[in-house]
C-alpha cells in the first residue's frame, strides 16, 4: 500500500506513559517520567489519498451488503446486512419510497407466502443486494422477513388473546423491497421476561401480558 499512496506527512509526539503500566523495576527507581512517542496520519489526507489511488479503489467496496452463495468478505456477513450502522448511502424503499432499516415492521405481499389473507405483517432481519446465481431476485434490493400472524392462526393449546400478534422467529421469507407497502408501529416490551428457560422473550400489545407457552413466537404490539 506504501508504494500507491504519495508520501503523507507523519505526525509524531511524546506523551507521558502511566506509572502503573511502566516495568516495576523502573517504578522503584525513581526515575524521571518514561515517554511513549506516538505517531500518526492525518485522516483527512490519508482518506483523500487511499480514494485517489485506482488500485486501493479497486479493492473497496461500495454499496449495500451482499447475499451470495458462498459469503467470504465482511461485507457478505449477515452481520453487516443486520445492522443499521452500516448503512452505505443506498436503501431498501417501500413501493411507495419509505426507506426500510432492518428491525423494522412492515407490511407487504408476496406470492411465497400463501397464509391467510393477501397482506401480511413481518420483521426485517436483513437487507441486501441479490447476488446469488440462480436466484429469481438477482440483482434486486431483497430483505429477510420473519412474519408476524394473529395467535389465532395458531394452535389453540396457546394460552393467548386471539386477536394478538406473534413473530414467528424460525421461518423467513425473503422478498423485494417493492413488495412492501409500508412500515408498520410494533414495539418490544422489554419489561416481560421468559416463564421458562426454553421460552423465548415476547412482546407486549397494550399492556397485555401473556405467559409464554412455546419457544417458536413472540408476541407483538400493533399501534
């Protein structure tokens, strides 16, 4: 990397090292205070430089996380694509261009999903470009949704309100950004806690509790 980039000007300075880091040895001694030299870039022209290097360029990557068959950089990760914190400047829109984080509820269609009505409900656990060979997206915007069903639709051994909501966090689907059709308000309610080791924490509707009876859901608000 040293050969691409011109030479930078290197910042250098001495600072005081704590006393409780220094060896024991030179502590007992007494000796005048040992300094530690530091040395440094200025960002702004380290950054300027690596962006003008077309060879550096060539190695960065820009744009939004990407799924592939087999992931090997960061940026691959499903990790990156989970996290709203690297976002890169491009966004997964709603048909009607509201922009979608992952975490975000929402409301959308989809041919994979056949339950019940036409519109359904799920979380965004990943947002991604389609990089997978053989895959029917490929090249689109595609976010990972867990969906999220009235308990109702559920076995009727749960111990719940029917007209509540429940994530389903084992089964996703995964779907185009243009299918979604708005984000919707569902909010976490970390104040419940699990009844039972293998109960997963739930989510609150209105102030309802609910006592957890399966580790396949959790339990949704809908405002």
């Amino acid at each position: 990397m040293c050969n691409e980039l011109p030479m930078l000007l290197l910042h250098q300075c001495d600072i005081d090292m704590p006393k409780h880091i220094q060896s024991t040895e030179r502590s007992a001694t007494g000796r005048k205070q040992v300094k530690s030299p530091q040395f440094w870039y200025d960002l702004d022209q380290l950054f300027s430089a690596i962006l003008q290097s077309q060879e550096r360029m060539n190695t960065l990557h820009f744009g939004m996380v990407e799924y592939l068959d087999n992931p090997q950089e960061l940026w691959h990760s499903r990790a990156w694509g989970s996290s709203v914190c690297t976002v890169s400047g491009e966004y997964a829109l709603s048909r009607y261009n509201q922009i979608i984080f992952p975490g975000d509820f929402i409301e959308f269609t989809s041919m994979a999903c056949t339950l019940f009505d036409d519109v359904h409900y799920g979380q965004v656990t990943f947002v991604g470009v389609d990089k997978q060979l053989r895959s029917i997206h490929y090249g689109k915007t595609v976010l990972t949704v867990q969906l999220v069903i009235l308990s109702s639709c559920l076995p009727v051994d749960l111990d719940m309100n029917r007209c509540e909501f429940v994530l389903i966090e084992d089964n996703c689907l995964e779907i185009e950004d243009c299918s979604v059709h708005a984000r919707v308000d569902m909010a976490l309610d970390h104040g419940l806690q699990p009844v039972s080791p293998t109960s997963l924490k739930l989510w609150s509707m209105d102030g309802i509790t609910w006592k957890p009876d399966t580790q396949l859901t959790s339990k949704c608000s809908h405002y």
